[in-house]
C-alpha cells in the first residue's frame, strides 16, 4: 500500500515537473511604429517662363535660277543678226554684193550657201542670177561663176552700201555704173581685176565652158578691198532686218512648201526642215546644192517680193526690173507665211519691209534668201 502510495506521489511530482518545465513564451509588447510626421512640403518656387520670342518669318529660299544665256561674244552682223564671227575690220567696212550665174548650165554653184543673203531675179530669157552679199568676205572659201552686172541687182547692191564685184556688164548696167559716183564696183572685165580678184578655174573651163569658170576667195576679195585707195568704212551699220526671234510669221498660215514660178522651166521650190527650223532648196528638179561646201541652199528665212518686170526687146532679151518705189510680197519662217510690203525710196537706198498692219517686219536671226518675181507670178504655199 505504502508503495502504491509512493508511486501515485512520484507520478503527481513528474506531472507537475512536467508542467512547471513547459514556459509559455510571454507576448512580446506591441511596438508602436512611429508616427510619420508630414512636413509641410515647402512650395516650389515658381520658374519663370522666360518671355516668348518670336521668331522671324521665314524666309523663303530663294529660288534657284536659271542659268542666264551667256552673253554672245564677238560682232553683231547687221545682215544676220547673229554672233557669227565677223572680224572688227568687216563690221566697220562696206559689205560686198557678189554677182553669181544660175543658169542651168552654169552649175554647180560654188560657196553660195556662205553667203549672208541672197537676192534672185530675173536675167534675159528669163533665167535668173544670184547677188550675194557677205558682211565678212574673208569667209569665202570659193565661190563661182562670177557673172556680169545688171542695173537692179546694183540697186540691191547700194540697198546695203555694198562694194559691188562683177565681171563685166549689159550696156544698161555700165550706163547706170557711169552714172553713179556713189557706186564702187570691181569689174573683172573693164576694171582690170582678172587674174588677180577673179580667176579662172580650169576644170570647170573644161567642163561647162569658159563664161562659167570665173571664181574668187575670200583671200582675192580681202586684197583687191586693201589695195582700193576708197574709204570703205560703214560706221553705221545698215541692218537688213529688224531682227528678233518672235518673228513677224509666228502665227502665219501654212507653208511647209513654198513654189515659185520665173518661168516654165525654172519653178524652184523651198521645203521646211522642222528639225533644222530652216528652209531648203530645190531648182530644176534637184536639190540645190553648193558643190564647193558639199552642202545644199538652206537659209532661215525666205522672202518672196513682187515686182514690176519689162522686157526691153532686144535681141539680148533683156529686162528691166522696178526695184524703187512700193510693192507687195511675202514672208515665210519656220514654216509660216504672211503679206508683207516693200519699200525704196531710191535706187541707193535702203529696202525695207512692212507687215500688213504698217509695222516693221520682225524676222529671225539667221541667213535668208530674196526671190523677186514678177507682179502676177505663181507662188504656191503647201
């Protein structure tokens, strides 16, 4: 009994070790997290925009220019209106107006396409003849067949004040060269200038007859004008034209083909080159070419002028042409034509050019051709 007693009592002590051993963790005291004081947030202090400038207008960038033409260089050519380099001495002296044959059996023509302007009228038996006129003759490489005078081409001469070159003459033609003191001419045949200023060239001698092989150059003419004990200087330039580059045509009726009759036989005929803005020629069913330049007749611009024409019954057959006073005509460029009229007011001076309205014919820079046909001649435009 009395160790059931002491087991019971070291049951209760174990229990009660037990208990005493097991310690309950004290709570640990709540820490109050501090209080976050808020500081009043100081302002911020105000920035001043600075004041708005405002900017410029912009300026546009200047647009890029065209290049500008550039200025030409070197002579004016009162017979061209172009830039063609004509010497200081040529632009200061007398033109010359050179006689040339047109006859079929006179061609080829040599050194005619060179030539400034070219006026074509009527000889005997109706075949036509050729004064060309040269600014600068020094540029005359060969030109030929030098024919005789006749008095209306020196009237188209001393249009121009020109130095007139021949080589020999009708009777009415030495009559008018004895009746003018204003006139310088150089005949080949009365002036002694044969051999020297005009030569013959013997293959043409050979083959189309000796009143066809005349020929001259550029080097002869210069010398025989040096050797001339005249005062050739022109300081005031005669212009053929009123020059600019809206001609009077511009808005003209068609003719891209223009057709004049002289006779039954001679109906040259002029096409225009669109390409080369020019008008070519034909004669005799041929292009019309200029054998020496290797190059056919083209000029700029075309002029078609009536005039009064007479026959003087002879047995030369000769004709006498009005070239003074007024008459009408045509004007062709560029594949245009319109009526234009002419005027001279005397055999030495100059020929001028109108449009229908009365004002100054406007034509193009560049070389031109005159035909003068009779009053009542066919001229054909296509």
């Amino acid at each position: 009994m009395k160790r059931i007693r002491v087991i019971a009592l070291l049951t209760v002590l174990l229990l009660a070790l037990t208990a005493c051993g097991k310690t309950e963790p004290a709570p640990e005291p709540a820490v109050e997290e501090p209080q976050t004081v808020e500081t009043p947030a100081e302002p911020e202090p105000k920035v001043e925009e600075p004041p708005k400038v405002e900017e410029p207008p912009k300026e546009e960038e200047p647009k890029a220019e065209e290049p500008a033409e550039p200025v030409p260089e070197g002579n004016l050519n009162p017979l061209t209106g172009l830039y063609d380099g004509i010497s200081d001495e040529a632009l200061h002296r007398r033109p010359v107006a050179i006689m040339v044959s047109n006859s079929y059996n006179s061609l080829p023509q040599w050194g005619v396409s060179q030539a400034d302007i070219i006026y074509e009228m009527l000889a005997e038996g109706r075949i036509t003849r050729f004064v060309a006129l040269f600014k600068d003759p020094s540029k005359i490489e060969k030109l030929a067949s030098i024919r005789s005078a006749r008095p209306y081409f020196i009237d188209m001469a001393q249009s121009y004040g020109a130095v007139y070159m021949h080589f020999g003459g009708s009777v009415p033609a030495y009559d008018a060269i004895a009746a003018r003191s204003d006139l310088i001419d150089l005949d080949g045949i009365r002036g002694n200038w044969e051999g020297s200023l005009y030569r013959r060239d013997p293959d043409r001698r050979k083959t189309i007859g000796l009143e066809h092989s005349v020929y001259t150059t550029g080097e002869y003419v210069e010398t025989a004008l040096a050797s001339l004990k005249k005062d050739l200087s022109q300081e005031e330039q005669p212009s053929a034209f009123h020059f600019g580059e809206e001609h009077s045509a511009l808005n003209g009726e068609t003719a891209d083909k223009v057709t004049l009759t002289f006779s039954e036989r001679h109906r040259p005929y002029f096409v225009y080159d669109e390409e080369n803005g020019t008008y070519k020629r034909w004669q005799y069913g041929d292009p019309h070419m200029d054998a020496w330049m290797k190059k056919q007749i083209e000029v700029k611009n075309l002029l078609v002028l009536r005039m009064a024409v007479h026959d003087r019954n002879d047995e030369l057959k000769l004709v006498d042409i009005t070239t003074t006073g007024t008459g009408k005509g045509y004007y062709c460029c560029e594949g245009k034509t319109v009526p234009i009229t002419w005027k001279k007011d005397g055999y030495n001076k100059p020929i001028t050019f109108y449009d229908a309205s009365g004002a100054e014919l406007t034509v193009a820079p560049g070389q031109t051709f005159v035909s003068c046909v009779t009053e009542t001649a066919s001229v054909d435009f296509e």
